[in-house]
C-alpha cells in the first residue's frame, strides 16, 4: 500500500489477509451502478468489489467518480453494486459480489447493526471487508476507514456557540440514529453544548438523512421559534431544503444582518464552499470523499496482499485507532471551513478556498 505505514507482525486477530489472485479485465457493474475499468493487464491484479451506498447527494455522487480513478491507480480490477441507502440491498449486492469471485469488498453499511450478519459470512469465507465512512455495531473489518464523527459534532458546535456568543437557539438536523454516525455527530453536538455553552438551547431534529423531512421539520420547528439563530445540518443531503426554509421566511441574509441564522454544513462539497463564500452559510466540515475511496481501495488492496496494521500514526497526516478488539480504524482528517479561517473555540478553521480541501478540486 503506498501511502499507509505497513507494519509488519500481527495486527487485531481479525484483519483478514488473503492471496492476490488473477481475474478477467472486465469491471462489471451490478445493482444500477456504473462500474469502471483500472485498465491494464489484470493476470496479477486482485478483483474487488466496491458497493456505492447510495448517489442523493454530491458528496456520495464524487466519492462514486473518485472510485474508479483509484482502482486505476492501485492496480486493481473493480466490480461495483449500489444499494440505494437500503440494507437489504446491500446484502443482496454482497452475494452478487461473492459469486464473481472478488477477493475483497470496500462498503458504507448506512444501517450499521443490521450488516453485521453479512459481515460474519464474509469473515467466514476469508474475504475483508473495508467499511467507509461508517463502522460496524458489530462483526469483523480489516479496517474501518472515517473521519473522527464525534469531532465533527465537536466542530460545529465549537463554531455555533462561539458565532452565537453562548446564547440562543439552534436547530441540529440529525442524520439517522440507527447510523454509528448520525450518533456520534449527535451525542458529541449535544455534549459539547451542555459543557462549553449551557446557554444555548438545542433542538434536535431526526430526519434519517432525508432532505424532505428535514426541510419540513425545521420550517416547523422555526414557526414555534422564530428567534432561532442556529442550524447544524449533519450532512449536505439537507442543504437546499434548509436554504430554501430560510428564505421563504426573509432569513437567508448576509452574516452582517442582525436576522442572519448561522448555518454549519458537513461534507464539504463544492455547493457549500461557494455558498459560504457568499455568505449564504457559514461554515462546514470537509469530510474526505476522496481519500475515502483511495484508501478504501488502497486497503482491500493490501489486504489481497497480506499485509497487517496496528495503531499509530500514518504517512498519510492520519491516525489508526483501535476502536475495540480486533477491529481498527484509520481516522482521517476533516477540517472545519469557515470564510475567515479563524479559530472557533477550541477549534481552528481553513478558509473556504483553501487549495487542499478535495471540493475545490474536483474537474
């Protein structure tokens, strides 16, 4: 793997290895997704699987264009599923992806309890797992590849408490709390809240990552409290619908008018850094889309190889946590985005057009 540290020895009892082994040229595609080529001869090139969670926002739309690209890059052949944010499409995908041979799967389980099934029969069957973007409630990965989701919670409400002085209310448009992530972001908002800032009221809003719902609760929620001055949306798939609310009620306004509602976003996608540009919104979390698939493959990749972790420290400015036996995560860095690149509390922001942020370099 080119750009992790590979430490040699045993890593948690459960970090699968498996031998490459050779596969038609072919990519194929099942599930509704479209599959891409890595080129090349593949008579030594393992043949993975990659399964798209789901293609409702940009931000899981570019991780979907980041996967082939490197696929290419790492040498491997790829076969791809998408199971639309539904479970049991996901497993179905899974048996498709068993029955065409691969020797690894990188996935985005979005139910993260009900995988775990799935997850035992591909142990079973010595074939690793690599979860992106979410870790399992149970079952063995070789590796979990995410961003820390509790600092996200942390950032977000670092930034809101401070922008708000420690007063008010907020709106926290939670994703699904069946999701390891929607709880992490939630529990870590609300806690962070409650110790740094315990004059701000927070309502916190379930939506299950659904747009609609979203929009429609918080335009509730604003009706019963019009001094509202703060929304944390968990993710991107609620951004229109929240800009949309706001401006239907005369309060999408620059940041220098007294009505403005400050408004933090996380994905970091190119739509959320031009809109903090223009002041629309304040501030986001640039969650990594693209080296979430390059290490998704870069990993399954050294795991075709035999190659072992342990946690430390990275080449790749990350760190591999041990989460709980036999299961690590490499935790990339996500960074606050704010149109100053101030600090916010405790946390330091990069300014929106920072050239290291993947959303200003998507072509």
């Amino acid at each position: 793997m080119k750009t992790s540290t590979v430490l040699a020895g045993m890593a948690a009892a459960t970090a699968l290895a498996v031998a490459a082994c050779g596969s038609d040229n072919a990519s194929d595609s099942a599930g509704g997704a479209a599959g891409g080529s890595s080129g090349g001869s593949s008579a030594s090139k393992p043949t993975i699987g990659v399964d798209y969670p789901r293609a409702d926002t940009d931000f899981w739309n570019s991780y979907i264009s980041y996967v082939p690209k490197f696929a290419g890059d790492g040498g491997v052949t790829l076969k791809t599923t998408s199971s639309s944010n539904d479970v049991s499409k996901l497993i179905a995908n899974t048996q498709t992806l068993i029955s065409q041979g691969v020797k690894g799967i990188v996935m985005a389980p979005q139910d993260t309890a009900a995988i775990a099934p799935t997850l035992t029969q591909l142990e079973g069957k010595k074939i690793p797992v690599v979860t992106i973007d979410t870790r399992p409630d149970q079952g063995n990965v070789y590796m979990v590849v995410r961003a820390d989701n509790r600092a996200y919670g942390t950032k977000a409400c670092q930034f809101l408490g401070t922008s708000l002085n420690g007063k008010g209310k907020v709106a926290m448009l939670e994703g699904d709390l069946a999701s390891i992530n929607g709880r992490d972001r939630t529990e870590a908002f609300n806690e962070c809240m409650k110790s740094d800032f315990p004059g701000i009221k927070v309502f916190g809003i379930a939506t299950k990552w659904d747009g609609a719902v979203a929009a429609s609760k918080l335009q509730t929620t604003l009706t019963a409290n019009p001094d509202l001055k703060g929304v944390y949306m968990q993710a991107s798939f609620a951004l229109a619908g929240t800009k949309q609310v706001l401006k239907q009620k005369g309060l999408l306004v620059p940041p220098d008018d007294p009505k403005h509602v400050f408004i933090v976003s996380n994905d970091g996608i190119p739509e959320e850094l031009k809109d903090i540009e223009a002041g629309t919104i304040d501030a986001t979390v640039s969650q990594p889309a693209d080296l979430y698939a390059k290490y998704g493959i870069d990993y399954v990749a050294a795991a075709a190889e035999g190659k072992t972790f342990k946690p430390g420290p990275t080449d790749h400015d990350s760190n591999i946590i041990q989460v709980r036996p036999g299961l690590l995560e490499d935790q990339l860095a996500a960074p606050l985005v704010t149109r100053d690149g101030g600090a916010y509390g405790s946390e330091q922001s990069v300014k929106f057009d920072d050239k290291s942020l993947w959303g200003n370099n998507l072509k």
